[in-house]
C-alpha cells in the first residue's frame, strides 16, 4: 500500500473513535494490504494520539484464547498499545457515551521494570516484571457491527484496544502458578464469563513472550515501565449502561467497576 494510502486510514480510524462513527472494513476496500501495512497504520494512529497529549504506558495482546479466536473468525494472536487516556480506575464510572459498541473481557496485565527484546525465556519475563494484576480490557472496535474481514482490519486498528482496567498490583507473585489461575466475571452479580488463566495462550508469561517475538518482526521491543495486557481467558460480553462489572482471578483479586451513560442510539451490537 502507499504511504499516502496507509495515513489515510489511520487518521479515518482516528476519526472513527473521537465521533463515535465507525466505518467499514479495509480489507474490502484494498487488494495489497499486508501484516506489515496494518502495523504500520496502528503506529501512525497511535501517533495521532501522542499528538493530543496521550501517553504510551504499555501494549496488548490479543486473539490469545482459542474461545476468543473462534468468536472473532480470526487465525492468530496480535498486539496492540496502550496509553494512558485508556486506562480507567477501579471505582470510575465508565461512561457508555461516546463510544461504538464496547465489550468487556477477563485478563492478567504484568508490569516490567526492564527491557524485553526478541527471543526472552520465561525467567527472563519473571525477572523483568515486577507485579501483575487482575485486568479488564474493554474492546470497542471502530468498524461497523464489530466485524472484520481479516487480521489487518483488527491490527490498523489498534487491536480493537479502547480502555483497560487494573486490579491492586501484587508484587509478591513469584510463589503463584500464573497458568492456572480461575477468572469469574460478573455484571450485576450474575456468571457471565468464567474461565482459567491457562486459556490465555496456556499460559499469559507465555503471551509476553510472544509479544516479544512480534515486536520483533518489526525491529521493536517491549520498553521498561510497560504494562502487558496479556490476553482474555474467555470471550468478550457486551458492556451495557447500568451493569455493575466484577471480576475475581484467583490469588489476584477482584475488581470492581460501573458502567453508566448511555450508548449512541444506531449502532448495532454484536
Ligand atoms: O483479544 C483481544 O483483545 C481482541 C483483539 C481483537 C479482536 C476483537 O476485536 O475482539
Ligand atoms: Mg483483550
């Protein structure tokens, strides 16, 4: 694709999140349109958005679940970044106003105090990172109905990465076995999700380290003071004004969170 082609796309999917508007899918639209392009568009929305202010705090890793690959008709994990307007705080209300057709889904996020680059071990993750947490990551893709024709749409995208949410850090997590821990989430005291955390590519240190292995590809590495969502344990539900979200990982903890505000009317939900 040209480069012309690739800010185009990047700037009308930057559009798409600050209206409220989505658009349709760009694999449709363009024949020539590579992993590689779609990266290069993420990149250059996310600049977009360090040009009004935002931050990098971290990445995201997605499709790392077989469940959540199987809902999304998509083949292999992805990544995406994280800034610091996406984070919300335990016991914020998230308001529904302004966004697309968000949904909620159960992680484990880490923290690294050091750099990660390339091939890493799983020790190299465990001794880089210096506290992991219960997380929410709540997905609002910016295409119409939440569907997309190819990876490339869900990665110039940013992965679908709208907010995440962090539980309490808890730094003391060498002696817990991360790969199988039970996640229950909850909206108005209803099971709506439950699933282990060995769903998340068997096991999140190992999501990391794919992570790794991607930025890779593209001659990047995974910074000091990043946070890593690791991927969902189970699908994403639908987040709808007035829910009272709960999640519990074991030995982690629970987080808390409501959702208020109303939806824009039109858009249809998945
Ligand atoms: O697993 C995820 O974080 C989702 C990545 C993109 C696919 C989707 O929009 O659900
Ligand atoms: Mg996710």
């Amino acid at each position: 694709m040209q480069k012309d082609q690739l800010q185009k796309i990047a700037e009308e999917l930057f559009q798409a999140r600050t209206r409220a508007q989505p658009v349709t899918q760009y694999s449709d639209r363009y024949d020539q349109f590579s992993r590689s392009d779609a990266y290069t568009i993420q990149e250059t929305g996310i600049n977009l958005r360090l040009g009004c202010d935002e931050r990098i705090v971290g990445m995201k890793m997605g499709l790392t679940s077989e469940a959540k690959r199987k809902q999304m008709n998509l083949e292999a994990p992805l990544y995406g970044v994280l800034t610091d307007k996406m984070e919300v705080k335990e016991g914020e209300e998230f308001q529904m106003a302004g966004k697309i057709h968000p949904k909620i889904e159960p992680e484990v996020a880490f923290h690294f105090t050091s750099d990660l680059k390339g091939t890493v071990t799983r020790e190299e993750v465990l001794e880089a990172c210096d506290g992991v947490y219960a997380a929410l990551e709540i997905l609002d893709s910016r295409y119409e109905h939440f569907k997309y024709f190819s990876m490339e749409d869900v990665i110039s995208d940013n992965s679908s990465s709208a907010f995440f949410i962090l539980g309490d850090k808890i730094s003391d997590f060498k002696e817990i076995d991360l790969a199988n821990l039970k996640m229950e989430m909850k909206a108005n005291g209803d099971v709506v999700q439950s699933g282990n955390s060995n769903a998340i590519s068997g096991d999140p240190v190992v999501s990391v380290i794919q992570l790794c292995e991607l930025l890779a590809e593209r001659d990047q590495f995974l910074e000091a003071g990043s946070i890593v969502l690791a991927g969902a344990a189970t699908p994403a539900v639908n987040l709808e004004s007035g829910m009272d979200i709960e999640l519990t990982v074991e030995k982690l903890g629970t987080i808390n969170f409501k959702v208020g505000g109303a939806v824009r009317s039109g858009h249809d939900r998945f």
